[in-house]
C-alpha cells in the first residue's frame, strides 16, 4: 500500500525494506531477532550514509528491548553493531571484539538466568 507523503515531513520514497522476524535462533534461544534490508544496493548505499537510519534502526531496536541491531551493507562485507545490551556502539563483526557471529551472541544476557 502506498500512502502520500505527510505535509508536515520532507523526505523521499526509497522504495521497500524486507523484515524478517524469528522467535529464537539457532545460535541463542533467547530474545527473538528482527533483520531488515534494502532490496537493492543503491538503496543499502543510502542507508549506510544516513545517521537518522541508523538512528531510527536502533531506536526501534531499544524500543522493542532487542539486544543487538546489525546493519548489512549488502555488498558481502562484515556487518556493524551498531546496539548491544543498552549501548550504541560501532564495531564489525569479523573484528578483533567479535571475530565470529558466536563471540557476538555470547554477550547476550542469559535467557534462563
């Protein structure tokens, strides 16, 4: 469904963001996950440029008491922390802190503590 644009709001269409939500995950039982990406790469460019994304992105992540939000650039590199447990951060995945996806989700809390 399109709408028009709110008066009150300046900004442009960027088209569609896919969302897919998992109740658990195979590396942590715990909290669920939500992953949204651009459908093309242009549109994954722009996100990566723009702060007030970002913004919006952990925003809603805080909001729904996720853990962590990843941002995918799309173009096969690591992905960014961008939130974990409480804090805005930036650090990639692959990086000295989180080698792996594994080191990442260790520092989830503990669902059953």
């Amino acid at each position: 469904m399109r709408t028009a644009p709110d008066p009150g709001r300046t900004g442009v269409q960027i088209g569609y963001v896919y969302v897919t939500v998992r109740f658990g995950s195979f590396l942590h039982p715990g909290p669920p996950s939500v992953e949204c990406w651009a459908t093309t790469s242009r549109m994954s460019r722009l996100f990566a440029r723009s702060a007030n994304i970002g913004k919006v992105s952990t925003g809603l992540t805080a909001a729904a008491g996720g853990v962590c939000c990843l941002f995918d650039a799309g173009d096969d590199g690591p992905e960014q922390v961008c939130r974990l447990n409480g804090e805005t951060i930036r650090e990639m995945v692959s990086g000295p802190r989180f080698p792996d996806p594994r080191a990442l989700v260790a520092t989830w809390p503990d669902p059953d503590r």
